[in-house]
C-alpha cells in the first residue's frame, strides 16, 4: 500500500517537498469495517486550507498524517453484512492505495448508473455545490444574466451550464487559457468567455456582459469579485464558493474596494459551504443526472495516473492544468 502524507505546512504557494510519499502494509478491517481498494482518488482546491493550521471549516491536516480526500474503491474484504467484496464505495479517506474504514462512512454508488468518475464530480461533491450555490444561495431564476469565474473547472463548468439549461438570459465565462475559453463557448455553450489573463476583469467583463450580470458565481475572488460587483445589477446576488486566487497568500488580501456598492445596488453577497445542502443531494441527482446522460450537461476529466503523482495533480490542479474535475487514477 503507498499513501500520501503532508511533510510540512506550506508558506505561500505549495511545492513537492511539502508531501511525503509512503509505503506501508496494507491494512486489515477489524469489527464493523471495510478494506477498501481505492480506485480513483479526488484532487480538490480545498485541500490547500487544510495543508496550513489556520482555523478553517474544516481541520487542518496532521503534519506526517495522511492527507485524506475524496476517493471511489472497491471493497476487498469486509467484516459487516452490509458490504460484500466487488462493492464499490464513495468515501473521505483517499490519497492512499488501500483504506480501512469504519462501514457506516462508506456510500455504495452503482457502477451501471453512471461513469464510475462522475460519482466525484459533475454528479457528486462538485455538481452538487453548482446546483446549491446557483439555485439555493443565489436564487438564480430565469432570464437572469450569470457570470461565472474559474468556469473550466469542476464547480465553474456545471454552474454555466445548469444556468443555461434552465433559462439564464446570458451566460459568461472567465478562464486561464485561450483554450478553456474556446472550450466553454464552443462545446459548454456559454454565451460569451475571457481569459482573465488577458486584461483588467472588470474591463473584460463589462464588454462580455454590456447590460450588467444578475448572479455572480464567485470561484476565485480578489480581482474577480471587484469586477463583478462593477458589473452587478440592482437587486443581483453573489455566491462566494471559493477564493482560489487567495489561498496561497501570506499576507491580508484587499478586500474589494468597491464594496459600498452595496447600497446602491442591494445585493446579496453569501457565502457557501457544499456541506449545507446535502439535503439537496436526492434533488440534486433527480434533475442533473438525466442531464447528463442525455448530453444536456457535458463534463471534463483531467486524469493523471499513479498515486504517487498526487501531489503534482494537486500543484497542477492550483496551477490551471485541469480542464473539468481533476482525478487520481490508480
Ligand atoms: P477547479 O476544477 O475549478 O480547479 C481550480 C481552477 O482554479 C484551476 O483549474 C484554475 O483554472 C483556477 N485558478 C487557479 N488559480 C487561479 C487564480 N489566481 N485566479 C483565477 N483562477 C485560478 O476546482 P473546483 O471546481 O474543485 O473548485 C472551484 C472553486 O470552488 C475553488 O475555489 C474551491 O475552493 C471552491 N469549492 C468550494 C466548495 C464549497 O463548499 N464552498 C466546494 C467545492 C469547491 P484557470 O486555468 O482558469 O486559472
């Protein structure tokens, strides 16, 4: 068995020697568990939160602990009547080959539904923070015009598209690369795109949405944020998901100056936390999953192979290498 485990705490932008790669036994279930063989394992930008010790929704990692994540397996051997070996399982104690874990945490996913991956992806943690953030936390309905940041990723890319199957006015973009932005035009459907590396966002923005924006998926923060409340129109609705172009900062970020815009506009800026909304799961996967399957909704992979490039996913991951979710296969 060969595990992942943090070496240090980073300062600024992680690197390889932050992460340990380890061979171990592999281990055996005792009363009530399971031994599972990790097939896929999930790459997630929260990760980066926990790498540090500042207090956060979630516990930081142990330094010389595994850095356990998202992860699809196989059930090798099982001391409960509720899980046979073959079974395959959705559970939080990736970033190993092999997990023993207690039965109760393991979720059976049926491998003739849908693509194995899809389970942590577009129609798992990350679908469903789309579905949440855009119907539930910022009460996006209809005829609205959404702007969406970090749009060729996991979150980012089912966000354009659920709005624009049900019914968004206009649906804009913003990605790293001339090809991300091709990509969520030419096969996601987005009415427009940019790649913020190009020029100022706010700028960019105003161009692509010259009537202002009724919802702004937040993925990234900082510049982004500013642009959107520019752009935001009376009465609009901001989800701050994630922050991404602030999480490897060591110092105070800005805040955005523009903020007092509040007033006159009277928007909502909410936070969200996935975690709030698993109610919404059986929702969730009653509406988006038949999506799916009829090609309404499309999603990307970006698979490296190996658990000991983990790590160097994860960097890349933080770096913009990923079209769509980013996964482990091992
Ligand atoms: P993605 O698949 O979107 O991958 C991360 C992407 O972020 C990269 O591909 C890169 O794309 C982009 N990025 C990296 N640095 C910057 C930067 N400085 N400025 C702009 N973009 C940058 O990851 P996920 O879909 O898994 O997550 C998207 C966001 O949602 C993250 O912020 C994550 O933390 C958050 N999240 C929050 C959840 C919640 O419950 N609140 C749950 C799940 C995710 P590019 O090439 O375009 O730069």
């Amino acid at each position: 068995a060969t595990e992942i485990r943090l070496a240090a705490r980073p300062q600024g932008a992680p690197t390889l020697d932050d992460f340990s790669i380890v061979d171990t036994g592999v281990p055996a279930p005792g009363p009530g568990e399971i031994l599972v063989r990790n097939l896929v394992l999930s790459v997630d930008p929260y990760m980066r939160g926990r790498m540090s010790d500042a207090k956060s929704y979630a516990a930081p990692y142990e330094v010389g602990k595994v850095m356990h994540g998202g992860a699809l397996g196989e059930v090798v051997e099982s001391a409960v009547d509720t899980f046979k070996p073959g079974d395959v399982v959705l559970h939080q104690l990736g970033w190993r080959t092999h997990a023993v874990l207690d039965a109760k945490a393991a979720v059976r996913v049926d491998p003739d539904a849908a693509p194995l991956n899809a389970y942590l992806g577009v129609l798992g943690m990350t679908g469903l923070t789309a579905y949440s953030g855009l119907f539930d936390v910022a009460a996006f309905k209809a005829g609205d015009t959404v702007f969406v940041s970090g749009a060729a990723g996991a979150v980012g890319s089912i966000v354009g598209q659920l709005a624009k199957v049900n019914g968004a006015r206009r649906v804009i973009g913003s990605a790293g690369s001339a090809g991300k932005v091709r990509h969520l035009v030419d096969d996601l459907g987005f009415d427009a795109a940019f790649n913020y590396k190009d020029g100022p966002v706010a700028d960019q923005l105003r161009e692509a949405a010259p009537e202002g924006i009724d919802v702004y998926f937040d993925n990234v923060g900082g510049e982004h944020l500013e642009a959107a409340i520019d752009s935001l129109n009376l009465h609009g609705h901001i989800v701050v998901c994630g922050m991404i172009s602030q999480y490897n900062a060591t110092e105070p970020t800005p805040a955005p100056r523009n903020l007092g815009q509040v007033i006159a506009k009277r928007f909502t800026l909410r936070g969200m936390l996935v975690s709030d909304h698993f109610d919404l799961q059986p929702k969730f996967l009653a509406e988006v999953a038949p999506l799916v399957r009829d090609g309404s909704i499309k999603y990307s992979e970006t698979v490296v192979d190996g658990i000991r490039n983990a790590p160097q996913a994860f960097l890349d991951l933080l770096g913009g290498a990923n079209t769509g979710k980013m996964l482990v296969r091992l």
